[in-house]
C-alpha cells in the first residue's frame, strides 16, 4: 500500500492503524476513524490498562490488548497517543518492530520530531500533531507539521487519520508552540471566560443554573456565527448600538486588561510549551 492509502488497482483503502494509547485522544482517534470508513479490523489499540484494554475493546470492536510491539508490526500507520514522559519507552519497544516505511504521527505535547527521529530506524516518516480536547466531539483544531523524512504523501495521510477530529491544518513545527497557546489551550480560554460569565449572572441575581446555562448556549451559538466566516470584530460591532449596553461592557473590558491578559496568557503557554520540550528531550536522553 503506497503512503496515501491507495492499492495496487488503485481504488482507496484504509490503512492498518495501530493507535499506542487509549486516553482521551486516541479515544478521539479511535472513535473518529472508525466513524469515518476504517474496517475494526484494520484498526488497534494498545493501553497498559487491562481494564481500559476491555473497555476500548468492547465499545469499539478492536483489538486491544496486544503488546506494542506486536501491534506495529501489522501497521502502516502508528500513532502515539501517550504521554510525553512515556514517550520514549514506547519508542524503545517499537522501533525494531517498525516496518520500513509506516509513518509515525505524534500526538504527545511537546516533543519535536527530532525526538523521534533520533530514536526510530533512520529515514522513519513522523508528523507532529497539535490536536485539542474538542477533537473528541469531532470539533477539533489540529496543526500538523512534517519531520525531516515526512512527505507531501505523508502528511495527506495524516490529515486523512485525523479528519474525522474536525479541522486540520499544516505548520512549520517552529510554529508550534504558539499553535498549543490557541488551540491547544484554547478550550481553557473558553471554559475560564464560560464561568466568569455565568459567576457574573449569578452577581447579578440570577439563579446559578440559568446563568450556566445562559452563558453557555451564548457561547455556542457565537462560535456558530463565527463559522460563518465573517471577521470577529465585524459580529461584535453587529452586536454594539452606539450608546448600548455592549458598548458599555466591551469598554470595561478594554479598562480592565482583558485583551492585554489573554496575550499574556499565550505568551506564557508558549513559553511553558517549549520549556516542556526541553525537559521531555534532556529526560529521554
């Protein structure tokens, strides 16, 4: 089978996929791939959890409880979905298991492709996720980013693994670390202001249910419009009579810092992502 999943007559099939990680991200893969078109046969998972073995397998038909090992040597795509400190471990048991030719997707935060590189057969193919916590309601935000060996058909392939997750976009991998400050991060943003907005109705005299539930659906229905594709100021200004309530609010926001906070807000992000880096690259030496 050629990197892009076509066979020999030419006809597009789905790769064998080995996800390493049953989390809540290779869940998300694994519910999103099978979801799209991908046989349970030709899917499967490993999870050092028997518990969490059975459960995957029993919701989702796949095999489960294999080593890691054994599981890469039926693959011709192998993602691994578990932590960064166990990163290396896991490239310790699978690399001479590895056929010559599967590519290796990531999806560890952090760890740049090099990491993996240096620790695979030479000439590995590997690509760089940056996913977020929606991919598991298919509303996701990933950034992908190719390593040295990883090419156009490589990166296809992922982005075919990973589009049942929602939007999939290319990066450079220097761009990384501020990909995890907005999206990756991102849905921390929404939540804080999510209960803020509700902690305000509450101040206000509101019950704290409805609050909750008016700040929320507020939210949810903004993203809505703002995947329409019209620009961000455009739908606030929409929103803001001359003299009017918004206007009012959005100027208190503007008094007290919020937009000067959430850029400090990404700069730190960014700043611990490549902190996190370096440590997880000095640790796996």
């Amino acid at each position: 089978m050629s990197p892009n999943g076509t066979g020999p007559t030419g006809t597009t099939t789905h790769p064998r996929l080995a996800i390493l990680g049953g989390g809540v991200m290779g869940e998300a893969l694994l519910a999103g791939v099978l979801a799209s078109g991908w046989d349970v046969d030709d899917v499967a998972v490993t999870e050092p959890s028997a518990l969490r073995a059975n459960e995957l397998s029993g919701t989702y038909g796949v095999r489960a409880a294999d080593g890691n090992a054994k599981t890469v040597r039926r693959a011709d795509v192998v993602v691994v979905a578990v932590k960064p400190k166990d990163v290396g471990g896991v490239l310790a048991e699978i690399t001479d298991a590895l056929r010559p030719g599967t590519l290796v997707i990531s999806v560890a935060a952090g760890l740049p492709c090099a990491f993996y590189e240096e620790r695979l057969p030479t000439g590995a193919p590997v690509v760089r996720v940056m996913p977020n916590t929606p991919a598991v309601v298919g509303k996701g935000a990933s950034a992908i980013s190719a390593g040295t060996h990883a090419t156009e058909e490589h990166l296809a392939l992922a982005e075919r693994v990973l589009a049942s997750t929602g939007l999939v976009v290319r990066a450079d991998e220097k761009d990384l670390d501020a990909v995890t400050a907005i999206s990756g991060s991102g849905p921390a943003y929404v939540f804080y202001v999510a209960d803020a907005m509700a902690e305000a109705g509450v101040l206000l005299g509101l019950t704290r249910d409805r609050a909750r539930q008016l700040a929320v659906q507020t939210i949810v229905g903004s993203a809505a419009l703002l995947d329409g594709g019209e620009h961000p100021v455009v739908l606030r200004e929409r929103v803001s009579s001359p003299g009017g309530t918004t206007v009012a609010a959005v100027r208190e926001l503007d008094a007290h810092g919020v937009r000067a906070a959430f850029l400090a807000a990404a700069e730190a992000a960014r700043d611990r992502s490549r902190e996190l880096a370096a440590e997880a690259t000095t640790r796996g030496r």
